[in-house]
C-alpha cells in the first residue's frame, strides 16, 4: 500500500486501521476511494470483501472482514465485519471454523454488545438457519426504537422504517409467543408489502405509458456495465459517483428512502439503463444527455410497464438487489446501514 498518505492523513484512531491495511495488497483504485472519502471506510472495505467472496477468493475476503472486525474505529463497521466472518465459518462446517463462528456469535449477543443496525443483520443470518429464539433477541434489538413507541404512535412512519417489526412478528410466531400491540403493525406493514406486490404483478400484463401512471413513479439509473462508460463521457458528474458504482446505488437508495418518506402511498420502481440509448433519445430531441430531465423524459417517453429492466423498489429483503451487484436487497443496498 503505497499511495493513500498523500491524499488523507487518518486519525489517531484509524492508524491501527490503516497499518493493518498495509498488509493486504490492497488494488489501487481501491486505495485512492479509501483515502477520498475516509467517511465510509467501512463500507468500501465490506463492499470488496463482499466482492472477493463472491470471487471466490474466500481467503481474502476473511482477511479483509477480520482486519476491519479488529481495527476500524466504528463498532457498528466492526459488528458487521464479525456477522459476515460469522457466516463464512459456518459455510466451511469444519469443527474449527464453526467453534470460531459461534465463539464470534457469542460474544455479539452478549447483554449490551449489538447496536440496533447490525442487530437485524445478524437476526436475519440466525433465522436462516432456524435459531429463532436468537433472532428474536436480535429482532428486539434492531426495534428497540419502535418498541419504546405505542402501537398507536407508529402510523405516520412509512411502511420501511417499521420493517424490523416484521422481521420480529415472524420470529415471535416461531417461538410460539402471542401477539403484542406491535405484532398487529407489523401484520399491517406485511399485508400492504403482499398486497403491493400482487398489484405489480398484475399491471406486468397491461400497457400503459408512463405519462397515464401518476400513481408510480420510476428512477432510472445507469447500469452497472454502463457506468464507467457513462462517467467517463461526463453523464455522471455527481459526488456519489466519483466513489464509484456502489457509492451511486447507495446515494440513489438514501434518496428513494426519502422520497418513500415523503410520498408513501406513492409506488416505485428503479430502471437501469445503458449510454447509447440516452445519447440517441438526446441527439433525436435535441437535448442534452448530461441533464437529469432529459433522463426523466426518456423514462416518460421510452420505458413501459413491460420493459423487462423495470423493476419494483424495494425489492424484498431476501430477492436480489435491485442495483444487479449480485447481492440480496438486505446485504447490498437494502441494508440498514445505508441511511
């Protein structure tokens, strides 16, 4: 690591960090995002851990998790680096690796350890694989908020931030508890959920122009084989994109949350798109790529209910992330620490 010292000088509490990364090898444009924007150091980390696993380069990737488990300042960056580690010693079902995985799962339940964000994470990782009273205990947690509210106070939050009660009703129903006043939200958030989902799949079979559906609206974004392209030719000249694909999605996902804030009864969906397409649609109206309305005509003019790259935001927590990084909605840009 060689080139990051001149660009950010870290702070007494990130000299661990950075010394340890010293010996990871680490890419060069990895090293250059890292020192830009020291803010979200964890994030970048977990984002190309993320991306090694799936890479298979298992080893690396532990590396990586274990470095930030151990080093970064943030609990909460080292609580999600712990879960993932968690999860991969589990997946080698070797006796040492699974003693490890719950030695680490140990000491993250431990009165007092879990911070609320981390704390639906690891709920949902245990519920997978059927440790319900756990996740329950991790589900209470990453409520703790929405708990200390009556039932009755909770309508005005749209139906995203009282997701985590969802995740607690179905853990309750598994070990058998009967339902709370929150459990009754919760039912309330999960019914609208199946309800919006069927009404999206039912207008997959008519058409109707974008301009004849005030009821929805449709962000469209470049795609991700298209992105660098797109920044390279000046159509992406935003701060979030400067750090890169991930950084984008997540920009656009924090964006779409307040929005849905704002407009809940409002449906959404999230198109992605290449850079020929809106180069030709400006060259034919005479409009200029680059501006965001000439994007948002296109959306009216262009996509239909039956174009096969729209689809509904947010997408479950377990279906695949709508930004096609290969990751579930939960662990990509759905996850609560994106906010």
């Amino acid at each position: 690591m060689t080139d990051h010292a001149s660009a950010s000088v870290p702070t007494a509490d990130e000299t661990s960090l950075w010394a340890a990364l010293e010996t990871l090898d680490l890419p060069h444009r990895l090293l250059k995002e890292l020192a830009a924007d020291p803010d979200h150091t964890g994030e970048l980390l977990m984002d190309f851990a993320g991306d090694l696993y799936r890479a298979k380069q298992v080893g690396r990737a532990r590396r990586v998790w274990e470095t930030v488990r151990d080093h970064h300042p943030d609990p909460q960056d080292r609580q999600y680096a712990s879960i993932e580690l968690a999860k991969l010693l589990r997946e080698d079902q070797e006796a040492k690796d699974v003693a490890e995985a719950e030695r680490i799962t140990d000491e993250l339940l431990r009165p007092g350890a879990l911070e609320e964000e981390p704390a639906q994470l690891l709920g949902e990782d245990l519920q997978e694989i059927g440790r319900w009273q756990e996740a329950l205990h991790c589900y209470n947690i990453s409520s703790r908020r929405l708990l200390t509210k009556a039932p009755e106070e909770l309508e005005d939050l749209d139906d995203l931030s009282l997701s985590p009660l969802v995740s607690r009703l179905l853990a309750r129903m598994n070990t058998g508890l009967a339902r709370d006043g929150h459990d009754e939200v919760a039912l309330g958030v999960a019914q609208r959920q199946v309800e919006g989902l069927q009404e999206f799949s039912d207008e997959q079979d008519e058409y109707a122009p974008q301009e004849n559906r005030p009821d929805q609206e449709v962000e469209a974004l470049y795609s991700r084989e298209a992105f660098d392209h797109a920044r390279d030719q000046g159509l992406l000249t935003g701060e979030s994109a400067q750090h890169g694909a991930d950084a984008y999605y997540r920009a656009a996902e924090r964006e779409l949350r307040k929005q849905a804030q704002e407009s809940p009864e409002t449906r959404r969906s999230v198109v992605l798109h290449g850079v020929q397409e809106i180069v030709e649609f400006a060259e034919r109206f005479h409009l200029d790529p680059a501006d965001s309305d000439t994007i948002s005509t296109w959306v009216t003019l262009e996509v239909t209910e039956h174009d096969p790259r729209l689809g509904p935001w947010p997408p479950g927590r377990n279906e695949a992330c709508w930004c096609a990084s290969d990751r579930k909605y939960k662990k990509c840009c759905g996850s609560p620490s994106n906010r």
